[in-house]
C-alpha cells in the first residue's frame, strides 16, 4: 500500500499505516525546495521507490521512515552537465560527476568502443554514477574538428547528399540527439582556419536529423556561424561564441527562432586566458572530491593578452537573457580548466555573473535542460518525479555559491555515498 496523503487538507498531522520501507524511501523534512521553477518554504519532501510522492507543508508522522533534517537547507533537483565528453574511464567520469549532485550529464561527442560501453551505461543507469545521453559521432568533415587533432578515425561527411545516411548511421549506433561541427576557427585568424562543412550541408543534417524524430544541435565559436546555424534550423548551440564583440540584435534573433543555448562559459573563460579552473581546484568545498588526476589540467594560467576575446561571449550571453533564451549549463569538460562535476558550480557562478538570478541559474542546470532535450521524467521536484535530488546547507536561491556546500546527493531515491576522491 502506497502512501496517500492530501497535505492541503491537513495543517497537523498526517500518517500512515503501511509505507513502502525500501533503501530509496525517506522523507526529508522542514526543506526549503527550489522545485526548478519555483521556490517553496518550509517543506516536508517524501520519496518512496525512488520517487517523489509528496510535497507538503503538512507535519508528517510516518513510523520506521527514514528522516532527513532539512532546515536550514534547500532541497534541488538533480543537477544537468549538458555538454561534457565523456572519457575513456566512464565509471569513473561519472562517478564524480554524481560526487557533486550531476545526476544527469549529456555527452557531445564519443565514438567506437567507448560510445558501445557509454550506451551500456546509460542503458544500466546504476545508482552509483551519472545518468547519461550523448551525441555519439558528430557531423564533420575530413581534417576538420575534431579530427585535426589526430586519433582513431572516425565517420565524416563531405556533402550535402550524404546527410540523411551520415544520420541514420548515428541513430543506429544509439545516438539520442544529433551534433554538428559547424566551425572552420576562423575566429582566432584566417592563418588558424581549417575545413568545416558548408552551409546546404549544415542545412540538410538539421532536415534528416528531424526526419528521424532527434533534435540537432551545433557547436559553433563564431557570432556568424552561430546565426547560420540557428538559421538552419538547429535545436540550440551548444557553446557561445568568443570575439572582439557582438551585433546588438543577437538576443532577439536566437529568441525569434526558438533556440537554446549551452554557452559553457567556464571554456571560454579558459580560450579568454581567465579560466575557473584555479578557482575550482583551490575551493575547499570541491577539491577534496575532484579526482587527483584531473588537478594538473585544471591549473590553466591566466593570460590577459586574450580576455579580449570574452568581449563578444560576455555580451551575446546577457543579450540572450534580456531575450528571455532559454540558458542551460553545460562545461565541455574535460577540457583543459573544466573537470566533470566540480566546473559545474563554476558555470553556474558565471551565469549568475553574466545576469541570471540565482533561481534563474538553478532552472538553467535543472528544469531547462530537462525540457529542452525532452527528458520528463527529472529536472524538477514534484510528485511522480524521480528522486535525483540534492541537498544543500543554505539558500542557493540567494547566494549561487550555496549550491557546493553539498550534504547529500540521491539517484533515484538512493544515497550516494560521497567519498573523498583518491
């Protein structure tokens, strides 16, 4: 017998007689809850096999249940990463990511045998690491990014009457949404430019990734790139664009075509010689759980001769929130300053520094990009939601910085048991 509990109808007590008293089932009580919306006081937050089954302002009386002290703390759903690169070690990428209360990461780009095991994950998702999603091969071509940087070979597209096939290709391999490379790095000079695919080709992968049902999204560096590939179609751009400045109409034509965006600040920060990584590695709230063999990378000098290039990133982002474009949080970690987890409290930081609210930088790394790529069954605290929840000491709803004073992570209603990394 399930609990069944109206809470606005009780203001005392409310009890049961039968509960489900499995490992996920506990009630968290006297919790602030941002819900991924919305912030509700003083709540008490019931989850019974692995799902939320109430929230209510209703005092409970539940005998043998489990009890969670909430007050003090603000209870959140689930955190996203909605563009790492998942590395060769997949467990343990995704075990710390879940260390800091990323319970769902989406991968941009893998391939060969590690998208194979990547697809047995998400497939398994254990509650002992990350949910996952990913892209599997994105769209380039031949001596393009990313395969100017060498490794394995990997499929290419060279155009336009190849799309449709490039893309069934992806969808037979477990592809959940389709990534496209549109960006030659003309950005950093006509002597740094390399091959990139062209525009019907952009074009026509949008049309065949719609056609089987599977949004697309593009990774860009440019403004110019970035308007024609929202131009094209694309579901969201999955990085913002770096440059000496940005065209003031930008916000409003992302708006107009109903993107969203991933502007994984805390990378251009890093191309802009100001990475977050330093900060990350010196947080006592974060070091202790980052995995030794990640500190090195995050150790990117600053280098002021670049910042210039964050002109542009800085003011494209805030046009985007004037616009009211949905803004998701994503790191494209590992790259160096980035690290799985940890970079997302930084980006979350930064969009709060860029002119998103606390609350607003919250539904950016929950509720948003749960919507945005279709995955209803998180990203938010309600009834008959999973039970991938965080809990924080403090109000991250004021102070965005709240959300690193971790005290429990739950995946599916279970406890993650958040041992200091090796």
């Amino acid at each position: 017998m399930r609990f069944l509990c109206v809470g606005t109808l009780f203001t005392a007590l409310c009890s049961i007689a039968v509960f489900g008293q499995s490992s996920n089932s506990f009630l968290i009580r006297d919790v602030r809850v941002f819900d991924g919306q919305i912030v509700l006081e003083r709540r008490n937050v019931v989850v019974d096999a692995g799902k939320v089954t109430q929230i209510t302002e209703a005092k409970l009386n539940l005998p043998g249940l489990r009890v969670v002290d909430g007050q003090g703390r603000t209870l959140l759903p689930g955190l996203f990463d909605a563009h790492v690169h998942i590395s060769e070690d997949i467990d343990g990428t995704l075990r710390q990511a879940l260390r800091f209360g990323v319970t769902t990461v989406l991968d941009m780009f893998n391939s060969g045998e590690r998208l194979r095991r990547m697809k047995q994950s998400e497939a398994e998702d254990s509650p002992d690491v990350a949910s996952l999603r990913t892209a599997g091969v994105g769209a380039s071509v031949p001596g393009g990014h990313p395969s100017r940087f060498g490794g394995p070979p990997i499929p290419t597209i060279t155009k336009p009457e190849q799309a449709q096939a490039f893309v069934d290709a992806r969808v037979a391999e477990g592809s959940d949404y389709i990534k496209i490379i549109y960006d030659d790095n003309s950005e950093f000079g006509e002597s740094e430019r390399f091959p990139a695919l062209d525009r019907e080709t952009l074009q026509r992968l949008v049309q065949a990734a719609h056609k089987r049902h599977k949004m697309a999204v593009a990774h860009i560096l440019s403004e110019q790139q970035a308007r024609e590939a929202i131009a094209a179609g694309v579901d969201g751009i999955v990085h913002m664009f770096v440059g000496d400045n940005a065209r003031s109409d930008f916000g409003q034509f992302a708006a107009g075509h109903h993107v969203f965006v991933v502007p994984t600040l805390t990378t251009l920060n890093m191309i802009c010689g100001k990475s977050t990584g330093p900060a990350v590695l010196a947080d006592p709230h974060l070091q202790p759980y980052i995995d030794a063999g990640w500190h090195e990378s995050l150790r990117v000098p600053p280098d002021a001769s670049r910042n210039h290039l964050c002109k542009a990133s800085d003011d494209g982002i805030r046009q985007l929130i004037a616009a009211h474009v949905p803004i998701l949080t994503g790191t494209d970690s590992p790259v160096p300053g980035n690290t799985y987890g940890a970079s997302v409290h930084a980006e979350l930081e930064l969009l709060v520094e860029e002119g998103l609210t606390p609350a607003q930088a919250l539904a950016a790394a929950t509720s948003l990009p749960a919507k945005s790529f279709h995955i209803s069954d998180r990203g938010f605290i309600r009834p008959g939601m999973r039970a991938d929840l965080v809990l924080v000491e403090g109000n991250p709803t004021q102070d965005i910085l709240a959300t690193r004073s971790i005290v429990d992570v739950w995946k599916r209603g279970v406890r993650v048991q958040r041992q200091t990394a090796k």
